[in-house]
C-alpha cells in the first residue's frame, strides 16, 4: 500500500480491513478512504463570532480589574497629598521604601508566572481564573487596612502572586480558540484595557479623592477598598462562566465544538494536550524565541513606569493635587483606539514585525524629545506623553501575536508565554527605578531610559524579522512559513 502525506490529524477513516502479523503485534492497514475535513466559512464565522462574544468581554473585564488593582498604589501615592493624607504620609514611607513596595510585587510575579500557567491548563481556566481574582481582588481591599512599610510590602507581594498568572493566562487561551491571523486583534482589545484601567483609575481616584475621611478613613484606603471589591464578586461569574477548552464547551453545539477543534489542528496548540518534556526542553533551547523575550523586555520597562508614574509625571508638568489624577485620563483613553487600530491592520495585512517595529520606534523618540524639553515646557511635554504612552502599549499586541504565531506546539505555547513576561519582567524592574523624586519636574533619567529601551526594541524586532525571512527562504515545499 502506498502512503499518503495527509496528517492523520485531518483524516476520517470510514474502513479499514486489519491483519494482525502472527510474529508480532504490528497492525497493516489494508483500504483507507480518506475524507479530509472540510471547513464552512460561513460556519466559522459564525463560531468566530461566538467565541468573540463569550471570550473577549470576560477576559477584557478581567484584566481591566487586575491592572487597577495592580497600579492603583500610583495613585495612592498622591491622593489627598496638599492635606497629608496620602499613602505614602500615612504609612510614613521613604521614597526608597516606595519603590520597593513597587518592585515586590514584580518579583513576586516573576515567581509565579510559570507554575500558575501551569496550575491554569491542570485545574482549567474558569476554575484556576476565578481563584486568581477572589485572591488579588481580597489582598486590595487588605492594602487599605495596613499601617506601615511591611504592611504594604507583604500585601503587595500576595497581590503579585495572584496575579502573576492572570495576563499569560489569558494570552494562553486565546491560543486555543484562535488562529495565529486572528489573535493580534484579540490581544489588542485585551491589552487595551490596561489603557482602559489607566484612564478608569485616574478618574476614580478623582472621585474618591474627594471621599477623605469619610467615616473616618483616608480617601487612599477607600480606593483600594472600592477598586478590589469588584474583582471579589467578579470571582464567581468567571467560575460559571468563563470558556474552558473548544472540545468541552457546553454553550456550543457538537457542530461547533468539532469545527472548533478541527479549524486549529496544524495551526495551534490545544489546550487538553499533555506537555513532554523534550516539548519543554526543545522550547527552553530554541534562541530564536530569545529575541522575542528581549523585545518584550524592551516594552516592559515603559510599561511598568508609565503605569505606576504616571500621576507622578504629570504632576511634574504643572498639575496638582487631584488635577494631577485627572490628567492621567486622556493619554490612556488616546491609546485604546490606537492600539486596537494598529493590531486590526497587523492582522489583516500580516505585517506584525512591521507593527511593533514602527510603534516601538515612534514612542522611543518621544521619550526622547520629552528628556530633552526644557522642564517649564508644559504643554509640549504632556503632548509627548500622550503620543509616547499611546505608542509604547500599541506595540505590545503584534509582539504577543507575532511570538504565538510562530509557536508550532502545545509544549511551546504553554511555556514560551509565561517566560515571555517573566523574563520581560527584566524591564518592568528597571521601570520602578527611573522616575526619580529628585529630577522632578523634568525627569530625564526616566525618558531617557524608556526611550533607550523602546528604540534598542525595535532593532531587535528588524533583527528579528530578518532571521524569519531567511528561514523562509530556506523552507523545503509544503512547510509551514514563519510569520512575520
């Protein structure tokens, strides 16, 4: 019998007539119709269009809580300050203790990240998403209740264990009910909600600014009270609701759960399949996604500093008190529709590379020139913010679609993910460090190095893209080509 190339995974075998050997166990196929399974477009729109409605809010809702959660403590840091009722007074922190209230938490992510994908493909994600939340959204509510440092710091270190799975998490689920061309889009609208979660959190520490003392508690405990409660109650609708695997899922038909499963086969990982250790080994040793890492490094640094300073930095251009909360609205509200536009365009022309590239680049030279503006330069200093801010996150949704794409196995996917941001966590410490309180108002350390790190990103994307045109190059027929 002749063989066929067809993967077994698109074959239905409707008969086979089957020998067993008598001096062995061997099993010859003698007839095998071959039907490879055929995929409606109709259909998959209509599957896409589900998933779309049951995925993405949920997870949009989800991180958006987590990264309030997460960065409130930058607007903590100045709430109430002109009456000496903010965090920072209350506890009586030193700036240095600040900052490593800030930076515990990025350890502690850093820890975790990994066991937690791990612990979210075992236990499934509704149930392991769910734990996540109560977790985080009980240890915010907790930060209002502390007194000092160590208070702060071991809360801040429980917060970061929690959440530490939650964003690669999600960005691991998506692997498994969208293919590579679809996800930057996904990813976009999911990321934007930490824009969403920035403006949010500026204009409601706005308003509970003005709460200070009600019932005899500092305007800054209420903000933590109020902003973690949500992520508690929000724990029991992701246990009921939130999709586990295409193959299980009860809210589609059986019609759907196998286009579902058969639209991926060849193209991503599923989620049920166990992991080896060669995948683990082989994925650990590939240096090729060691660029990848280096250039979400590149982003984390920005990310972090512009999500815990940007109150600070405002502030530096002129706007006080709760003025300076308020003004952190517009550069978030800016990038949501510049990310999510930029990543529709990265997916429907396959030019991810090229996306990241030219995002990471534009927000490096604002950094720029925001470092080299005189500091008494207000109005053009906060217009390169909004421009630098909007770009630095824009760039973050075609690096996570471009690295997932190129991942060609369950073992990859369930690794590569979480060791991206954990290695990208690199960044996000250095972030915590470059706003220092003594170059206030101009802040050059800060711009300097964020920009430093943005334009080293985008050569390594260029770099990057470079390598991947070759391989293709070299590709034998009917291999699968690397993205770009």
């Amino acid at each position: 019998m002749e063989k066929t190339d067809i993967p077994a995974l698109f074959l239905n075998i409707d008969h086979a007539d089957v020998e067993k050997c008598s001096s062995s166990e061997e099993v010859r196929i003698e007839s095998v119709v071959v039907r490879p399974y055929i995929v409606d477009a109709k259909a998959e729109r209509r599957l896409i269009w589900r998933t779309d409605i049951r995925l993405l809010p949920a997870s949009m809702f989800i991180y958006l809580l987590s990264f309030i959660d997460r960065s409130n403590i930058g607007n903590a840091r100045l709430l109430n300050s002109d009456t000496g009722d903010s965090l920072v007074q209350a506890t009586h922190m030193t700036d240095h203790q600040y900052l490593l209230a800030l930076m515990i938490l990025y350890i502690s992510y850093t820890i975790f990240e990994i066991p937690s994908n791990y612990m979210l493909k075992k236990l499934r994600p509704s149930r392991w998403i769910a734990f996540l939340m109560l977790g985080w959204g009980v240890m915010t509510m907790t930060l209002g209740a502390v007194h000092n440092f160590g208070g702060v710091l071991v809360v801040r270190f429980l917060i970061g264990m929690f959440e530490a799975g939650l964003f690669p998490g999600l960005i691991y689920c998506l692997t498994f009910w969208y293919k590579p061309e679809e996800r930057a889009l996904r990813i976009a609208f999911l990321l934007a909600c930490a824009t969403l979660g920035g403006a949010f959190g500026g204009a409601i520490a706005f308003g509970v600014g003005h709460m200070n003392r009600a019932l005899g508690l500092q305007a800054w405990r209420w903000l933590f009270i109020i902003e973690g409660a949500p992520s508690c109650a929000v724990a029991l609708l992701t246990f009921f609701y939130f999709p586990d695997f295409p193959e299980n899922a009860k809210w589609l038909s059986s019609d759907e759960r196998e286009l579902a499963v058969e639209r991926l086969k060849g193209v991503a990982s599923l989620g049920h399949h166990r992991i080896t250790w060669l995948e683990t080994l082989e994925t650990l040793t590939d240096w090729r996604l060691y660029l990848h890492y280096t250039a979400f490094i590149a982003i984390s640094a920005p990310f972090s500093s512009i999500s815990l300073f940007a109150p600070t930095i405002v502030s530096g251009l002129g706007y006080e008190g709760l003025d300076a909360q308020l003004f952190t609205v517009p550069p978030y509200a800016i990038s949501f529709v510049v990310t999510t536009t930029i990543a529709y365009f990265a997916d429907k022309y396959e030019k991810r590379s090229w996306a990241a590239f030219s995002a990471l680049l534009t927000a490096g030279l604002c950094f720029l020139v925001q470092g080299a503006l005189p500091p008494d330069s207000f109005k053009a200093r906060y217009g390169m913010l909004c421009v630098a801010v909007t770009f630095s996150f824009a760039s973050i949704p075609p690096l996570l679609s471009w690295l997932t794409g190129n991942l060609r196995s369950t073992g990859a996917s369930t690794l590569a993910v979480p060791l991206n941001v954990t290695i990208g966590q690199i960044g996000q410490f250095v972030g915590v460090f470059i706003y220092k309180a003594s170059e206030a108002p101009g802040y050059p350390t800060g711009h300097y190095t964020n920009a430093g790190f943005l334009i080293s990103g985008a050569l390594v994307v260029q770099v990057l893209r470079w390598i991947y045109i070759r391989r293709n190059k070299a590709l034998a027929p009917g291999e699968r080509p690397w993205r770009m």
